[in-house]
C-alpha cells in the first residue's frame, strides 16, 4: 500500500497544532464548518506525503461530519485520528499511548446501527497503519498497547460511569470520537487508526479538564502522527 494522501482529524486545538507546524507548503480550505490546512510531508524514502489536517471538535456527530468531508475533499489513502483519551487501564500511565486496535461506541445499540454498511458491530484500525505506529513508538521511546477504545458523547470522569464503560466495552480507553471515525473511514474503504495518548485515568471532572493542560499530552499523539507520516 502507498500512502500518498493522508487525511489527519483532531477534536482539539491542541491536538492538531504540532501536526500543522510539521507541514511544508501551506494551503488552507474552509467548508462544512472546518479550516482544513493542506500541506506536505517529506518521508524518510524521500518521496512527499500529501496531508490534510483539521480539527473537527469534540463528539462522535463531529467526528463523524469531518472524516466525510475530508474524505470527499482529498480521497485520502489513510485516515488518522490523533488526541487524548482517558485511560481505563492500570497498566497504563498517564502519556502513554493506545492504538485503537478495535473501537466500540457507548451508548449505541450496534444490533441496529450495524445493520447499514460496512455491517459490522465493532470497528479496527488498519493492521498495517498499526504497525507502522508501533515500529514509530519503538523508536520514539514511548509506551503502548493495541488496545480496545470506547467512544461517546460524553466525558467519563467518576468511579460508576468508569465501571460501567469498563463492563459494557472491556476498553482500555475511553474518548469521544475514535469509533465515529473508523466507522465513517470504513464505509468508505479507507484504512484508519485511532492514536490517543493519556491524559487523565477517567477520574478528572468536567471543570477540572477544563483548566488542565492538555497540551503536552496531545502533542505526544501528534508526535507520533508525523513520525508515521515520515515512514509513508
Ligand atoms: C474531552 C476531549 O478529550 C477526550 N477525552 C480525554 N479524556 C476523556 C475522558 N475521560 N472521557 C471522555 N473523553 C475524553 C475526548 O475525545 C474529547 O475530545
């Protein structure tokens, strides 16, 4: 597979912006709502990746919304979401990273909704994007897993909605958009992966999130995002 068109989603500023300032030549289109930055970047084989990136705002609609767009704007080889996540997981420590090896929605009855296409109850992240992730991270020094990754239109903070996510997805992660992406990239035939890095262990309320610094987290994932885009 060649990637010569990716398409990058986050749901924050802060998740976005390293991303953006790794870009070479710099075009940017605004539609639907969104101000996509279309730029380049120069893999190690010596050849460009062409790379669209935006941010789309926080929840599965949204997420939803801006993967078809992008994909209609620059019919992407790879779609790639790249944020933050609660972690669900005592394995894991806050920065480090999960991959969404397999993606659920919260909230969503699948016997349904999974009966329109691509008709599955759960989604993946392309096992080839995934590894491409994990050799970056081998060298990057960072700490991961493949794991299972909850998405809904809420933040979960508490110890009753922490257990009841655990119970009804298994997840190692819990965030907002991750499946809507996957969802949408698939019925369209597009390989995703889903990058978040940890940024609270699902404990931290609303108004607290509101004040603590993302930033560095973020910028863990989007780090990543670009030494995968090298690797193109
Ligand atoms: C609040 C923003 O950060 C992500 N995010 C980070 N931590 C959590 C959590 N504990 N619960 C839900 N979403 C979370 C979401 O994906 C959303 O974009």
């Amino acid at each position: 597979m060649t990637f010569k068109t990716v398409a990058i989603i986050s749901a924050l500023d802060e998740e976005a912006a390293h991303i953006a300032d790794s870009l070479d030549d710099v075009t940017a289109v605004d539609g639907a709502s969104l101000n996509v930055l279309r730029g380049t970047v120069k893999a190690h084989s010596g050849r460009t990746v062409d790379v669209a990136v935006t941010v789309g705002g926080m929840g599965l609609v949204n997420a939803a919304a801006t993967t078809q767009y992008l994909i209609d704007l620059v019919h992407p080889d790879a779609v790639i979401f790249s944020g933050i996540a609660g972690s669900l997981n005592p394995e894991l420590h806050i920065n480090d990273i999960v991959l969404g090896g397999t993606l659920r929605y919260l909230d969503t009855d699948m016997r349904l909704v999974g009966q329109w296409k691509p008709g599955t109850e759960e989604f993946h992240s392309d096992p080839a994007l995934i590894e491409m992730a994990e050799d970056a991270m081998d060298e990057m020094g960072i700490k991961h897993i493949v794991g299972t990754i909850a998405s809904g239109n809420y933040f979960v903070d508490g110890e009753e909605k922490v257990a009841e996510v655990i119970n009804t997805t298994h997840a190692d992660a819990v965030e907002m958009e991750g499946a809507a992406v996957v969802h949408v990239a698939a019925r369209n035939d597009v390989p995703a992966l889903v990058i978040r890095a940890m940024s609270d262990n699902a404990d931290t309320d609303y108004e607290e999130f509101k004040d603590f610094d993302v930033s560095e987290y973020a910028d863990t994932a989007a780090r990543l995002a670009v030494n995968i885009l090298e690797r193109m």
